[in-house]
C-alpha cells in the first residue's frame, strides 16, 4: 500500500516450488558478499533463509539471457544459462523476489570453512503468485 503511495511500485513474488531446488551458479565469485549476509543473519553452523531478489540483466557482455541472484541489493550469482533462458520465456524482464537459503559456511574437518551457495525456493518453469 506505501509503495503505491510513494510512486514505488509492489515487488512480485515468485510462487513457491517444492523446496529450495533452483541451483544458482557464480557463486564462488560472491564469497565476500555471502559471508557478509550470512554473519548479518545471524548464521553460524546452519543454513539460513532470506529473500532474493531474481533480476534480469540484459547488458550482461557474456550471456544476453543473464539472470542474476541478488539477497539485501547485493550480487550472489546467476541462474544458469539453461534456466536464464527458461526463466526469460516464461516472465520475460520482470524481476520477482523468493525465498532463498544460503547454505554452507561450516566447519569443515581441516579447519577450513565451507564455501557458501544459494538455493532458491521458486516454481519452475518460474510463476508470479496470484494477487
């Protein structure tokens, strides 16, 4: 209702899937900014749930169907081509927000700390919830 208001217009929701099965790829080049997210989400050894945001990039020099995976404005990775694609016929540039888990961050045995990844929780081929 504010958004309206204020000249913002609502965000769309993805409609659920069967879980948070949606790969997300790239993001080995996100550690940072995941580990960022994680801690301010209170992670520690388990994963932890937030809200992404799916946004289609179309200036992407490297693959013209980009979609990439945002938590809190901040870049996490991308779909992969195959899905970017998928996603593209299905919704075509509209951007939607869906649940999402980033997971890993744990121990690991040597001492070393697991890498972190996404999984998203989004219909696939992707749907907006009805209003």
């Amino acid at each position: 209702m504010f958004g309206l208001l204020f000249g913002k217009a609502p965000v769309a929701e993805f409609a659920p899937g069967r879980g948070w099965t949606t790969e997300v790829v790239g993001e080995s080049q996100y550690q940072d900014e995941l580990r960022v997210l994680y801690r301010m989400h209170g992670g520690t050894e388990h994963d932890i749930k937030v809200i992404a945001s799916v946004v289609p990039e179309d200036d992407n020099r490297h693959d013209p169907n980009a979609v990439r995976v945002e938590i809190k404005k901040r870049v996490v990775g991308y779909l992969t081509r195959q899905m970017a694609a998928e996603y593209r016929a299905a919704v075509g540039t509209a951007s939607g927000r869906c649940s999402a888990k980033i997971v890993g961050g744990f121990a690991l045995d040597n001492g070393d700390t697991a890498h972190y990844g996404v999984k998203l929780n989004m219909s696939w081929p992707p749907k907006f919830k009805k209003r």
